[in-house]
C-alpha cells in the first residue's frame, strides 16, 4: 500500500510538472490578487479524502458567505465596489497535498488571500507554507492548540481552539458553586481524557481553568485508544463523590461514559462530555443522555448577529434554504461563513491590497459576526468567542451556558438515570 | 495511586463492585479465550483475527436486532452465521496453511484479521454501536454496588455453553474425533478420523463462539472495527498462562484477568487497564520459562 502510494506521488508530481511547464509556456497563468472588479482568495480544501463531507460543509459556508457579501454589493476598496471570488483545489484529505497546493496557489495562481482548509492536520501543513509567502490566512477548521504555540503570524482563526472545549464548563461548575453558597475552589473535578492529541488539548484547557479557581482534581485517567470500559473510572467516582465529571474520548469516550454512568447510578451532579452530537447520545441513550452538558463551537439559537446575515437564526434558515441536502447547518458551514467575513470586514478597513497592510488589520480585527464576535490573540487564535455549552434537556440541545448566551436553565444537579 | 489504594482498604465495599464487573466480563473473555484454545490444541493456528471474530459476531447481531430482535436471541442466528462464516475462512485461507510452518499461519491470520477489519469498517463505519439490552440494575450495599442484568445473564450463558461444550467434547462422535485429532493427528487418521472435517469444524465452531461473545460485548461494551485486537491480546493471554487443554485453567485466568483490569484500572488509572494485560503476559512467559529451565535440569 505504501509502494502504491508513493508511486501514486510520483505519478502526481510528473503530471504536476507536466501541468506546470504547459502553463508557463502557454502563459495561462491568469489568477493574481486582483483581478478588474474581483478579489480571488484561495483554498486547497478537501473535496476527496476522508474528509470529503468536513470539507463540503466547509466549502458551502464559503461560498453561502461569498455570494451574500457580493449579493450585498461586495466589497469596496478604494471607492472601487469588488466581488469576492474563490479559487479550490482538492487536497485530498491530505497535509502534505495541501501544502503542495498552497504553494501553487501562491506561486502560480498568485493568490495572496487564502481561506484555510478543513482539519488541524492539513492546517498545520499549509501555515508554514503561507508564513513563508508572507500571505495572511483566516482558517476557520483547525482547531488544534499547537497550531497557535508555533509563532505564526499570517494565520487568524476565527473558531475557539481544542483547549477551549471544556473550560466553560469548570466555569460553569465555578458559577454553580458559588450560587449554592460553596467555594469554586471545593469543587472536585474527576476528568477521563483520551491519551490524543485532541482530547489532552482538552485536558490542558481544563487543568488551566482548574487552576484559576484552584479545584482540585480527584481522578485524572487517561483512556487508551482501544479501551471500551470505563467501569474501574467509575467505580472510582462512585467512591469519591465528585463535584463535576468532564470526559473527552472521542465518540467512544461519550458512548461509553454516558451508559456506564447510569449502569452503575452514579449521581454527579455536572457531567461534561465532548463529542455528544457525533456519538448520537440522544438516539441510543434517550432517557440516559438527559442533563450531560456537551461543548459547541456555535448553535442556531445564539443571539449573535451581523449586517450580512442577520441573526444566527436566520443564518440557519437561509443555509438550510440554499443547500437542500442538509437537514441541520453542520458547525464547518458557520465557521467558513465567519471565515469570508472576516476577509470581507479586513479588505474594507484596510482599503487596500497590500498583504502587509492586510495582516495588521486582520490582527486588529473586533468584528461581530452571526457566528459570535471575532477578535484575535497574539497567537492569531480567537479570543473573544466562548465556547458554547448545551444540556440536553427533553432530547434536545440547549444553551445553557455561559449565561449571557443561555436560551434555557441549568438542569442542576444531575441525577442517576 | 496510593489514595485509591487506600479506598479499598477502609471502604471494602468497593471490592466487591470491582470484582463483580471484572468476574462477570470476564466470563465473555472466557468464551473468546476458549475457542483460541480449541483451535490452537486441535490445527496447530494461532487465530490472530481472534478478536475481530468476536467483534464481527457484535455486528451481525447488532444489524439483526435493527430488525426487532431481541440483541439477546439474536446469539442464535449470529451463532450460525458466524458458523458459517469460520467455514468459508477455514476453506479459504486456514485449510492452505495448517500443514505449513508457524510462520506462515501467523502471517494468514495477522493479514484475516486486517482484512476482516477494514471490512467491517466499510460496511458498518468506523461510529462507535452499542447494542441495548434494556435489562435492569440491580443496587447491592445500599446502593454502593451495582450490577447489570445483562452482566449476570451473559455470565450464566457463558457458564452454560462451557457446560455444553465440555460435554460435547467428552460424549459426542465428533468430541472424541476432535480431541483424537488434538492428540495425534497421524494416529487419528489411520483410526479412520477424518481429520480435515475435525479441523474445518473446530475453526467453524470457534467462530460460532466468538460470535456469542459479541453478542454478549455489544451489550456489555462497545463495537468499533478495529476493537478486536483487544479482545486477540487477551485470548492470547489467558491461554498462554492456563496452558491448551487446561478448560479450568481458562476459565479461572478468564475471570482472574477479567478483575485484574477492575483493580488496575481502579488503583493505577484507565491508562494502565490495557498495559496491565500485556505486562501479565510477560509475567507469564518469563514463569513459564524458568519453569522449563528448571525441568530440564531435573532432567538433566
């Protein structure tokens, strides 16, 4: 298999050069920047690869957001009104493609706006690509914490980052406490992490925020790849009675935290778990699923709102609208959306196409977007959008946190089920 | 590590909940660990693709309670399909290479087991499936221990097809021509045993008990395509520290691995539930070793 695909390379790289040298001789190489009244950004984005369907939803909140913005008279630099347009390539689900293709977008296609692709991997693959072209990127799929340790300067992402998952929840449980007239910092946290990239991300996320309020945790398993049993974890929290479960293991860490948890009836009165939409907690729990708390990047309900789209809501509505094959508005779609937004928002205040001029106003960027307000750290990560939490309360999913945001009540304490 | 050590000895209470979940599991290890054993003792392979059998029977019996069955009486169906199923595989692939040398039909299962794998991961996706037995908990202690129906009923069943099978290998035809052929394959064969249908049977009724465990671990556990491997490393285990033949033996290392994963997991971590096991299996081989060493020196 990896002969297979190593010649397949091979065979990419010999068309590739092929592809090249036709081009230059033909002089076709027609993309640049700018071109008359358009303003090409470019992405090399899943269209294949096992992230075909990230990378659609993805691609359709790109261009729902493009064609609204240019429906509302695009952008206008310079007096000047321009469309904004965006030119794909298919990285195959693939980092290393991504990065190739980057590089053609740059070099050949003379793209100097780029849309990120869909997953942290294939992110980490093109920033090195964009930071050394000095060519700003908003990505708005990956989001991995070690993509914003590296010193990038040209990258911007509008979604929160891994570690953020479920640190609004220990703040939840912070908030909790001190209604009930108890010390943030006596809250006992039992935490169960897969021993991953994403979910010690996680892990991280909560162990800082722990440490804010000075919890203390009383189990901290990490669970193996292939573990399907979590019985010995909960015996351990059936014993030391804590305030707060947050579990993050991918769909399996959710399935099976959620039916050993009520197996053994265990009480906790906060359980946070990652992944609860994936794992269908609903459908195969029903009862068993009610009151877990679970992280969002965003929900339809929020009361965000900008001028392009309106509320969140209505977001939702106009997405559902436009593409028919959905029956709810997959998080990728809002994420890209917000991407081009913040493009569109950069290139008014900036007045200008001058990629320098650019970077430094995408870092000054406080924009409000459906998708929640956007406004970048040092490390080019969003800072001011939380993270949502929602309960599933009656099989549905609610906001219930933090507060400012929340559509429904705290069911507190969870019980046994 | 020490805190939770310490649980133990001043609330004993929670003994009794580790050892019950590690038992009561452990009963369905017992069953996949059997079947290895079986198959083993009687063609000389080591089935690799032991735990993707168990997980392949999970699938099956999960698909066939979509459709209204209780996941619980599906393990008959499964149990003939997976029949059927170790069968064809036996034809296929096993029946090429139970003459050849150990290598060879290591490598055949190892490359079974990938196959059976990426398979089971094109046809029922990589999701995590649990299949609902929809029994009860029942509260001992005040509460303080649980245990699922699901648990006791699995344990009883396990308990009641070791029953059956002990008796079939001692009474029936086929027992007596299985365990002929377990012995001495040669002798069997000039008493008139066909030996090719012993060894395409005992592949087949491996499979068939595989089957039943997943069933039982779907409703227990978790699936997921490539959970197999667990359930191989285990097998692998039990049987190498009980000895081929030795029924007791498995059942006992069974159950006692079933509640050194509770107790790990509890006093060490979930990460070191898994480690445990391979770490026992070093434990064993090296025991095992030295106790050759010191048989051949009494030999000497």
């Amino acid at each position: 298999m990896q002969q297979s695909f190593q010649g397949n390379a091979v065979a990419r790289a010999l068309v590739f050069g092929a592809a090249l040298g036709v081009a230059t001789l033909a002089g076709t190489s027609a993309y640049a920047k700018v071109e008359g009244d358009k303003i090409i950004l470019g992405s090399a984005i899943s269209i294949t690869g096992k992230y075909s369907q990230e990378g659609k939803n993805a691609r359709d909140g790109y261009d729902l957001a493009v064609k609204m913005v240019n429906d509302q008279g695009g952008v206008t630099v310079g007096g000047k009104a321009y469309k904004l347009e965006v030119k794909y390539y298919d990285d195959e689900s693939t980092p290393a493609r991504t990065a190739q293709l980057l590089e053609r977008l740059i070099n050949q296609d003379g793209i100097k706006y780029v849309l990120g692709p869909y997953s942290s991997g294939t992110t980490k693959a093109a920033a090195p690509v964009t930071e050394k072209y000095k060519i700003p990127m908003v990505e708005a799929e990956g989001a991995s914490r070690s993509l914003f340790t590296q010193g990038y300067r040209y990258m911007f992402a509008a979604l929160s980052t891994s570690e953020q998952y479920l640190s609004s929840a220990i703040d939840l449980a912070a908030e909790v406490a001190e209604k009930n007239g108890k010390k943030a910092g006596d809250v006992k946290v039992a935490m169960a992490f897969e021993n991953d990239p994403f979910s010690l991300d996680v892990r991280a996320g909560v162990l800082d925020q722990m440490k804010k309020y000075g919890m203390k945790a009383v189990i901290d398993d990490k669970l193996p790849r292939d573990l399907s049993d979590m019985t010995a974890t909960m015996t351990k929290i059936k014993a030391l009675k804590p305030d707060m479960l947050v579990v993050s293991g991918h769909t399996k860490g959710a399935t099976t935290a959620t039916r050993q948890l009520n197996e053994m009836n265990i009480a906790v009165p906060l359980v946070a778990f990652t992944h609860c939409e994936s794992a269908d907690l609903v459908e195969k729990f029903k009862k068993g699923a009610e009151d877990i708390l679970c992280p969002t990047q965003w929900a339809e309900t929020l009361s965000y709102k900008d001028p392009v789209f309106g509320t969140a809501i209505q977001y939702n509505t106009l997405f559902l609208k436009t593409y028919k094959d959905y029956e709810t508005v997959p998080y990728q779609a809002a994420q890209g959306s917000a991407a081009v937004l913040i493009w569109a928002d950069a290139f008014k205040r900036a007045q200008s196409f001058d990629t320098e001029k650019l970077r430094d106003t995408l870092a000054a960027t406080d924009l409000d977007t459906f998708y929640g307000h956007i406004k970048f750290g040092p490390a080019g990560n969003n800072i001011s959008k939380p993270m949502v939490l929602r309960q599933i309360q009656d099989g549905k999913y609610n906001v219930v946190a933090p507060s400012k945001w929340a559509s429904h009540k705290l069911v507190y304490p969870r019980a046994a089920k | 590590m020490l805190d939770n050590f310490q649980i133990l000895v001043a609330a004993p209470v929670f003994n009794v909940q580790l050892l019950l979940n590690g038992v009561l599991v452990g009963a369905v290890f017992a069953l996949a660990a059997y079947g290895l054993a079986l198959v083993w003792g009687v063609t000389n392979v080591k089935n690799l693709a032991q735990g993707d059998f168990v997980m392949l029977g999970g699938y099956l019996g999960y698909e066939l309670a979509k459709h209204g069955i209780h996941p619980l009486v599906t393990v008959i169906p499964v149990a003939v399909l997976m029949y059927a199923f170790g069968w064809i595989v036996y034809k296929l692939v096993i029946s090429r290479v139970i003459q050849r040398e150990l290598f060879t039909s290591l490598l055949a299962t190892f490359g079974l087991a990938i196959v059976m794998q990426q398979s089971m991961n094109l046809i029922f996706g990589p999701e995590v499936r649990t299949a609902e037995s929809g029994f009860n908990t029942r509260e001992l202690f005040d509460g303080l221990v649980t245990v699922t129906d699901i648990r006791m009923i699995s344990f009883v069943l396990c308990g009641v097809l070791a029953l059956v099978l002990v008796l079939f290998m001692k009474r029936s035809r086929m027992g007596q021509a299985i365990r002929a052929t377990a012995q001495d394959a040669r002798a069997a064969r000039v008493m008139g045993v066909d030996t090719e249908r012993v060894y395409a049977f005992t592949f087949s009724l491996n499979a068939a008990i595989c089957g039943v465990a997943g069933v039982l671990i779907s409703m227990i556990w978790v699936l997921q395509p490539f959970y197999g491997i667990a359930y191989s490393v285990r097998a692998f285990v039990i049987v190498t520290a009980a000895g081929l033949g030795n029924l007791p033996g498995v059942i006992v290392m069974a159950l006692g691995l079933g509640a050194i994963e509770q107790y790990s997991g509890f006093v060490l971590g979930a990460q070191f539930q898994q480690a445990t096991v391979v770490g026992l299996l070093v434990l064993v081989l090296v025991w095992r070793r030295l106790l050759l060493q010191r048989h051949r020196q009494a030999l000497q």
